[in-house]
C-alpha cells in the first residue's frame, strides 16, 4: 500500500522546501499519494468522511508542512481536529482506524539547527515543539515514527539579511528532497 502525504502550505508555490518535496513525491505516484490541503479546501471546509476514507486506503501517513509560529499552520490544526475524531482515530467505540498506522512528519524550518537547542536562540528542540503531534498519534495508537527536517538559515527573526545569499541553492534542495524520500522509504 501506498504512503498518504498531508502537504499544507498556505502558498506551495511560493515555497522551496516543500514545493521541491512535492515534485519529487509526484515522480512515484505508485508509491506516494500527495494531498494538497490548501488545494482541496480554499474555502477551509474540510470534508471529514472523504478524508477518513483517504487515510484508511493508505498503509502509512505522513504530515508535510512549514513550521509556523513554532507549530503547523492553522489548516492542518483545523485537519486535525475535524478528521481525528473520537470513535474513528480514538476511543472505545470502533476508534481504531489508526491504530498501528506508521505515521511521520516532514517539516521545514526557516531557523538555523542551531537555534533549535536548549542552549539555542529559542531554547527547545524541534522534538520538544513537535512533541504535541506525537503525543496525538500515539494517543490513538499509531505507529509513530518521528521527523525529517529541512532547516534553514534564517539570521534573524521574520527573515534573512538583505546581503544574504540566496538560500538554499538548488544541489541542497535536490539533496533534501532524495533524503526525504529515503525517510519515508523506511518507515
């Protein structure tokens, strides 16, 4: 079966890191479904039986999304709460239908690795901000399986210095996105 990928980013176009994930994912439609949450919702009204239906057709799921405010952005919050319902994802009553599920994130940060430390800039980890995902799907007894990261180089917070290189050059993204699919190969 097949890898169901949850990409939100509010402008996919506009973005590296996940825009070049995409492509890559897109190469092997036998192995990667690619759900673009942006693209199916416009109006933020999610269909919540089609996206359960979505899921349970998929062996594994993966979440796909920049970072936002230390967290995801709101559209996969919403996704979240509307799709992982009690009696479906959770609970006594049938709430099963991720139970087992290999479930995984692969995120983009804009900050520097290094700030992303205890000793760092923000001082947590991008485990410690990402712990709220794994606590959910570990909640409903998924198989969670952890992150793959890409992470940037911003020099100071809301963006880069004026002088900076153009970052990432092309050969990092190509390598991220051959990484990524390595990652999800062997969840």
């Amino acid at each position: 079966m097949k890898t169901l990928v949850i990409v939100t980013h509010p402008n996919i176009e506009a973005s590296l890191i996940n825009k070049r994930w995409v492509e890559e994912l897109r190469q092997y439609p036998d192995k990667y479904t690619v759900h673009e949450l942006h693209k199916a919702y416009p109006n933020r009204i999610i269909d919540v039986e089609k996206e359960q239906q979505l899921i349970e057709s998929h062996q594994n799921l993966v979440l796909q999304f920049p970072v936002y405010w230390f967290s995801c952005p709101p559209l996969l919050k919403q996704w979240l709460d509307d799709v992982l319902t009690y009696g479906w994802a959770y609970g006594s009553k049938g709430g099963d239908k991720l139970k087992k599920r290999k479930v995984a994130l692969a995120v983009s940060a804009g900050i520097k690795e290094e700030d992303y430390r205890e000793d760092g800039r923000y001082r947590h980890t991008l485990e410690q901000l990402l712990a709220p995902f794994e606590t959910t799907f570990l909640y409903c007894d998924a198989d969670y399986r952890s992150f793959y990261a890409f992470y940037g180089q911003e020099k100071e917070p809301g963006g880069n210095a004026p002088d900076m290189e153009p970052w990432p050059p092309q050969s990092t993204l190509d390598i991220s996105a051959r990484q990524y699919l390595k990652f999800l190969d062997n969840l």
